[in-house]
C-alpha cells in the first residue's frame, strides 16, 4: 500500500477532517506514517529491516525477534481501548480551540463519557508538554509572574495568596512563550529558570521585583519598568506581550475550565503555552505537529496520584 504522506494532508474544516479520518484504517495508516515515516520499527529490538504488516496494519510482526506489535506501542494511545478515530476528534477540537475546551463539552462532541474525556484531554496536554524546552530563547525577552486560583478566604490577601498559585513566564517577542508553575515567587527560585531558559545573548524585561536585581550581570541587558510607579511603557521597554498571554490564559482556565486544582495547573499552563507558540500555524499543521509528540504516555495512575 501506498504510504501517506502528512504533509500532503489537506483539511479546513470538521467536515473535511471526517472525510480524511472515515474509519479506523486510515487514522492507523497516518498515525504508522507519522510515527515511522514508512518504516516501522520494532518496539521490543528497535529491528527496522523487515517487518510484516498483518491484516491490514491491524499488527505487526518483527522479522529478526518475531514479536508483535500495533501502530499505538509506546504513543499516548497504547493502553487505550478508544477507537483512534476519537482521539484524532478530540486532538483537532483540542489545539484547534485558542481557549481550549471542557470535558464536559469533548465528551458530547466525541460520545464518550465525561471521565475519559478528561482523562483524553489530560493524555494531549501530556504528549504537547515541554517538547521545544531545550533551546534558549533570544533577543528580547520579557519575564513575568502571575497568580492563578480561588479567592483567598479571609487570609489577608497580600502577597502570600495563599489559595493561588504562582506561575512564571518567559516571553521572546515575535517568538514562544514558556511558562510554569512554581512554589514562590522569589529570586532563588526563578533566576535558575531564568538562566535554564534564556541565552545569556539575550535582553531581558522585567518590572521592579527584586527576585530579578541581579539579572543584569548575567545578561546581555536587563530593562526594568516601574509598575509602582505606573509605568508601563518606555520606549520598546514592556512587558505587555507575557501579561497579554497571561489573561489570554485566565481567561481560558477560568472561563472554559471553571478552574482546576493547583495538582493540574501545569498541564493547563503546557496547553495554553503550546497553542500561543503554534498560533501562526493553522488547525491543520497544528494537528499535524501533534503527532511529533505523541510517544509519551501517561496512565490513569499517574494522573490520579
Ligand atoms: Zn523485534
């Protein structure tokens, strides 16, 4: 049979998707082609010569260990008894919406029950997680820090927060975001982030918090701007574009999401940070670049521990 090419694949709409995804053969056609590109390769010896495909794709069978196995070994899809055609569904409808979607709402529109659908949705946000972590973002950078969560009852407020969670962002203007959750907001803290994630190249913009003093040292440049003092602007000095991404993202956890334990708020932090960094690809290429992800898996146990 003749390999899919992803790259040939061409769809608008929800319409268009049902077309190219009718049944489970096709969905095990794309996802063999975009796992192995033509060639699988054996799970249990990493033996790639010859492999036999059985029953139209349904199994394979290694030639040199003669061991079994399905397109789904080792991808976010292995333990699961759900038709890969659901999962496609719930993949587009997931990196497709900008203000991501409830399990409430993905378990009507792919027929499963509200529990898999979280579950499904947890398993996405696991596969999209932390993949391009690795090179340093450049040029101009804004840092930032939020807090995500309920209302603090009668605590006093100030800047403990007790019910909220403090997540820190790092934002390369025209480029990613990257951001994440994290204990406290304090110097100790953020700056081995700050240098794990920022090229020492790089400028850095922040407002007044003290944590950020010594940043100048260690980088190219470090421009402060005075939010106590009301300044927002200075000059290209700001950090409108991190806290433009932070209400996007509140607006999505508290508006879609109804709000979530602090124990998930990572994965949500991924999901929003994931759709802001493919926002200049369409729904389509963005289904696509999923699958580079989705070796990972993650299991029912390890999500409810
Ligand atoms: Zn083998």
């Amino acid at each position: 049979m003749k390999p899919i090419k992803t790259t040939e694949t061409k769809f608008n709409n929800f319409v268009d998707f049902g077309k190219r995804f009718p049944n489970e053969q096709a969905c095990r056609e794309y996802l063999a082609q975009a796992r192995w590109n033509g060639k699988p390769a054996c799970p249990h010896c990493g033996y790639s010569e010859k492999v036999y495909r059985i029953n139209d794709g349904k199994l394979y069978k290694c030639a040199k260990c003669m061991k079994q196995f399905t397109v789904r070994i080792g991808s976010i899809f292995e333990d699961s008894a759900l038709p890969l055609q659901k999962w496609f569904m719930a993949i587009y409808i997931l990196t497709a919406h900008r203000k991501g979607i409830s399990s409430c709402q993905l378990a009507r529109d792919v027929e499963v029950t509200q529990k898999t659908a979280w579950h499904m949705l947890h398993r996405i946000r696991y596969a999209i997680t932390n993949k391009s972590f690795n090179k340093p973002l450049n040029g101009i950078i804004e840092i930032d820090e939020t807090f995500v969560g309920g209302k603090s009852h009668g605590m006093g407020g100030g800047y403990t927060q007790p019910n909220k969670t403090a997540v820190f962002g790092m934002l390369q203007r025209e480029g990613e975001v990257r951001a994440r959750p994290v204990p406290r907001v304090a110097g100790e803290i953020l700056k081995p982030i700050i240098r794990q994630n920022i090229s020492p190249d790089a400028t850095i913009m922040s407002d007044e918090f003290t944590g950020y003093k010594t940043l100048k040292n260690e980088f190219k440049s470090h421009q402060v701007i005075n939010h106590r003092r009301k300044e927002y602007v200075r000059g290209e000095v700001s950090t409108n574009n991190i806290e433009a991404f932070w209400s996007l993202m509140k607006r999505g956890i508290f508006g879609t999401y109804h709000w979530t334990s602090k124990k998930h708020l990572h994965r949500y932090t991924d999901e929003f940070t994931y759709r802001y960094n493919s926002r200049k690809i369409t729904d389509i290429q963005r289904f696509h670049a999923f699958f580079q992800f989705c070796s990972g898996r993650l299991t029912y146990e390890e999500l409810t521990r």
